[in-house]
C-alpha cells in the first residue's frame, strides 16, 4: 500500500483545556486573533469552528462526539472550495486517530480511507474508489503489521461486491495468489464438516438364543434369551482375515 508504514495525521485539535467552556473564541495559533470558536453541548459533545488559514473562511470543525474532552473528529476543506475534502476520525475512544478520509479529486465524495487497525498509530490498511464511481473497489490490508502488504481485496467488475483476493503468501512484497470470494472454504463450515467426519458410526448386533428342556412329565419348556451389544463400526479396508477353524 502507499501508505504503509505511515502514521495518520490527527490534524488539528481542539485544546482540550478550553472544552468545557462554551460558546468561546478560540486563538489556535496564538498570535492574537481570533481562529475559530469552540461550542458545547448540553451532553458534554462539543466541536470547535476554526479559520487556520486566516482567510476570513472557516474549513476545519474539531468535534469530541463523546463528550470526554478530547477530539475524536476533524473534518477540513483544504482547498478552499467549500466541501470537506479531509476527515480523521478516532473510532474506538483511545485518543488515536484511526481512519482517515480523503476526497483527493475534490468531487465531493470521499474515494480514498487509511485505516489503523490495531492501535499503534501506524497506517496498516487502505481502501480505495479507484473508478471514481462513488464505491470502493480496492482494499491493501497488511495483516501481520510488518509494513508490507500481504492481500489486496478488487472488485473487478464494478457490481459494488468484492469478488477476488489478491495474496502474498509467502511474504516477499509481491503478490503471487488469486483466490475468487466465492472459492474461499467458509472456516465455520470446514469445522462442522471436520466434526462429522471424527464421529465414530456404530452398529447394533442382536442375538437370541432358544433353549428347550423336557421335564418328567414329557412337557418341554422354552427359554429365550436376547441379547444386544453395540460397537463401533468397522472399516471393512481395515479388517484383517481371520484363519478357518479347523476341521473337526
């Protein structure tokens, strides 16, 4: 990926300091004017408007949507053409910046996202709209966090649904395995097949046996006895001739 080995750029936060004021000017630079203004929300959320370029427009919104002090998004227009072209966001809460967007052609829809997936500040999956038709189509993911990227996930024919996985199996930095979607073993379904197939089969053998006495009185009497055992089947390849009982 392009980016790999990179770190997202938090952009500009909102000082924390003055988070729980309200509604106040903010002087972001310190050079004595005035950037921007931070307002707070009954429920603790705030965002802060900033001017950083000091043009008199203002491009970049510094937000903490869950109300703890901190920013967890910021959103830019840094071409100053009036539509937000960057945002960063921190999605799970631990003050680093995770995911970020951008709108590199500046048609207004976001065609490009670096993502940190495990925490470490560093860049290890990217997902892009290479088309410009609106929908990602490509996504670099390094999965081991070694700086190289090991699949690539395409939507070849444009229908909104990844279809082939590009692999680097064996780690060399090029991709060397094509795997379509739909031929992928579904984990969950080799388990299952895996389990049935170490379940023992077993067979029941029932044996009756019939005895007949004759009492005094010429009167016979029988008694049957059943009996039922269970064994685990027998791979008939697996079983042994046996020799013949010799001749009486």
């Amino acid at each position: 990926m392009s980016d790999s080995g990179d770190t997202i750029d938090s952009g500009a936060d909102a000082p924390t300091s003055t988070i729980a004021d309200n509604d106040v000017p903010l002087d972001y630079d310190g050079d004595g004017v005035v950037d921007g203004y931070l307002h707070r929300e009954d429920d603790g959320t705030a965002y802060a408007v900033l001017d950083l370029d000091h043009d008199g427009e203002s491009e970049t919104v510094a937000a903490d949507t869950d109300g703890d002090g901190y920013v967890d998004v910021v959103a830019s227009d840094t071409d100053g053409d009036g539509a937000v072209d960057y945002a960063v966001v921190d999605t799970d809460g631990d003050h680093i910046a995770d995911t970020a967007v951008y709108d590199r052609d500046g048609d207004g829809d976001f065609d490009y996202a670096a993502v940190d997936t495990n925490g470490d500040g560093v860049i290890d999956g990217t997902a892009a709209d290479t088309d410009n038709d609106g929908d990602f189509d490509a996504v670099e993911v390094d999965s081991d966090y070694d700086g190289v990227v090991d699949a690539v996930v395409v939507d070849t024919n444009d229908d909104a649904e990844f279809d082939t996985v590009y692999s680097d199996t064996d780690g060399n930095g090029t991709v060397d395995t094509a795997t379509p979607i739909e031929d992928t073993p579904d984990p969950t379904q080799q388990t299952a097949a895996t389990d049935a197939a170490a379940e023992p089969t077993t067979t029941t053998t029932t044996t009756t046996t019939t005895t007949t006495t004759t009492d005094s009185a010429d009167s016979a009497t029988t008694d049957t006895t059943t009996e039922t055992s269970t064994d685990p089947a027998t791979d008939p390849a697996t079983v042994s001739a046996q020799p013949a009982a010799p001749a009486s």
